[in-house]
C-alpha cells in the first residue's frame, strides 16, 4: 500500500515504498551520502553515520557565503512537532486555502492534499465559484468547504473569517487574477493578521498594491518563482547564484515577510537568516509543484501556530517544507525519471520523505535486508 515504510534504507538510494516503489534515488543525496571518503569540498558521512555536510564550502557551488545549504541537522528536533497519543484533528493544524478558480482547479486540489500528507487535521477550501467546490470535492474527499460566493461589502469576508479558528492560510494558488479574486486578497489582508503563505496569483496581485501588507501582523511567507519576483522587486531576478541571495533577502526585508525564491536551489531568507535548498531536480519544473510546496509549507506553518510557534517557528516551517518539497521531486524522479515526474506524483512521496528527515528510518546494517527500525 502507499505510504509503507522502506523494506531497508541504504546508502545509495535503496529503500523503496508502497506498490510504486519509490526510493531516494541515486546519490550523492542530502539523505543518502556518497560511499566513499570526502574529499575538500565533498559530501561525506559524519561519525555516526548521518549525511555531513561539514566539508562541503558553498562557494563550490557558486553560492554566496551568507546562502548555508540546509542539511537534516538543521531540523532539531526534527519536524513536524509530534502529536500527543491522545490529540484530535484540531491539534494536527486546521489550514484554509483560499486557492483556485473555476479555471484552476487543480491547484486548490493540488495544496489541500498535499498539506493533508503533511499531516494537517483539516483543510479547508474557500471558494468564489460553485464549479471549483465541486472539481475539488471530486479529487479530494478529505476537504472541507467554505462558501464566499456571497462576498459583497468589503467586510463581508471579515465578518465569516472572524468565526473560524484556522491555524493558517495558504492564498492564491490558481485564484486568477479576476476581479472578484483581487477583491478577495484585498479584503483578506484588510481582516485580522493570520499566518499566511502567499504564493502565484496572490503573489501577482499583491505586486501592485504592496501597500496592502503594511505592518502585517502576523507570520507571512511568500514563494516567488522568478517571474513573481521581478513583479515585486520591478526588475528581474537574475539566475545567478549570489543574486538570487541577494534578492531572496531582499524580497524578505521589503515585503515584511520570509521568502522562499523558488528555482534550481531555492534560497530562504527572512533578511538575517538565508539557506540554500540543495535538494530537488528539473522534474520538479512542472505545472502545479508550486502548489504542492504551498500546502506543505502551510501545513507545517498550521503546526507551528498549533503548538505555540516558539517550539517549531515559522521560519522553520519554510525552509523545512522546502527541504522536504525537494526530497520528494528526487525520488519522484527516480522512480519516474525527471521528464515524466508531474505534481500528483510528489503526494505519495511526501510522507516518507518526512519521516527521513525526521530519522524514523535507520539502515539496517544486515546484508540479507531486514526491515527499517523505528
């Protein structure tokens, strides 16, 4: 079944899962070092046995001295805060998605599962149009509902959000640029400050009207692809490494916010803080993998709100769910290859890409195989 935990966690990529099969994949892998001893400026094994990136310098990989590559040890303890034996949905995360349109669909699918299998409670999903409740109710049975189809005076959204005790939102994955859909954006930030990942079409409206984030009060993560970015910076973001350092902080100090610059090597910054993400491959450049990295972020952020912030911050649930988003496109692509890896097949994956990045699975030193050791 999907999800199974890997018959045996090997070196090079030899754990596989469910009846697809999916493994890390060939290294050198940011969970899956190379066999042999590291040479200056390689990836090698620490003591113990974990990947260690200790002798790898980043300016190898042409990338600005304050840009650190995330590693598994950054996530201490790892991620996502685990639930109590005797929680209920609400204590996993309630998140809402105020995402899609009629036209786009798939990304308000895409986001709600993919925070589903990053182990939200509830998600939620608001719509302005009858057809996108009803696409999304087909592809996911687990989501809920939330009708703005009514939405009139500009405190009429306030006044239906003020009753509901989400952890998080996730805005603008395939909302379009309609003019309900700038109302909607324009009224949301107007309501009560509530942690927030904004991402695509939110991000394109927001661009002309920046004011509107002015002294926003609570945790706000942006994932700008470059495109999204040079609207908000009002010039393009070039590919070069240290420049999309560059920009990453300064998109974070400018907006207010934590930003996660999407690309080969996404780079997080809240301004005083950047890592590079090294995990990830070109499959993962395909229509709709934004939306998935939206609702795993927005999960995580859900879980960072539920249990109180200090324990698991929101800076951490960017870079985390970046890190994780980048696991599951390489195995992905491994069982696929690159060129055939489309969003869906990133859902699977997620799961047991969170539990290597919390350590649930260890080798097992046998040579006959065993089973993975909890």
């Amino acid at each position: 079944m999907v999800g199974q935990p890997p018959a045996k966690l090997g070196r090079r990529g030899c754990g596989a899962y469910g009846d697809r099969g999916m493994s890390p994949g060939p290294g050198p892998h940011p969970l899956d070092p190379d066999e042999n001893a590291p040479e200056e400026g390689e990836v090698g094994e620490d003591e113990e046995g974990d990947f260690d990136y200790s002798q790898l310098d980043p300016l190898d990989f042409g990338l600005a001295p304050r840009a650190r590559p995330l590693t598994r040890g950054d996530f201490e303890p790892p991620p996502p805060p685990s639930l109590d034996a005797d929680a209920h949905k609400g204590e996993a995360g309630r998140l809402l998605c105020l995402c899609g349109s009629a036209d786009m669909p798939g990304a308000a699918s895409l986001v709600a599962k993919s925070a589903l299998r990053m182990g939200a409670g509830l998600v939620t999903v608001g719509y302005l149009d009858v057809a996108l409740r009803d696409a999304v109710a087909a592809q996911c049975v687990e989501a809920t509902f939330l009708d703005l189809t009514d939405l009139e005076a500009p405190g009429d959204l306030a006044q239906i959000l003020s009753g509901r005790a989400d952890h998080a939102v996730v805005l603008g994955p395939g909302l379009g640029q309609s003019p309900a859909a700038v109302s909607l954006v324009r009224d949301y930030f107007a309501c009560e400050a509530r942690p927030t990942v904004l991402d695509a079409d939110g991000l394109n409206i927001i661009s002309e009207h920046l004011d509107w984030l002015a002294d926003y009060g609570a945790p706000l993560i942006i994932t700008p692809h470059a495109g999204e970015a040079r609207r908000l910076l009002g010039r393009p973001v070039a590919n070069d490494p240290t420049e999309r350092s560059a920009s990453a902080r300064e998109l974070a100090a400018s907006v207010g916010a934590i930003c996660c610059l999407k690309g080969a090597w996404t780079v997080i910054s809240d301004s005083a803080n950047t890592n590079v993400n090294l995990t990830g491959n070109p499959g993962l450049a395909t229509a709709g993998s934004g939306d998935v990295l939206s609702g795993v972020i927005g999960a995580l952020l859900a879980a960072s709100v539920v249990r109180g912030g200090a324990f698991f911050p929101p800076f951490e649930a960017a870079r985390c769910g970046v890190f994780i988003h980048g696991i599951a496109g390489d195995m992905a692509s491994h069982e696929l290859g690159e060129l055939g890896v489309i969003a869906s097949d990133l859902l699977d994956a997620l799961p047991i890409a969170t539990s290597l990045v919390e350590g649930r699975y260890e080798q097992d030193d046998q040579d006959d195989g065993g089973s993975a050791q909890a």
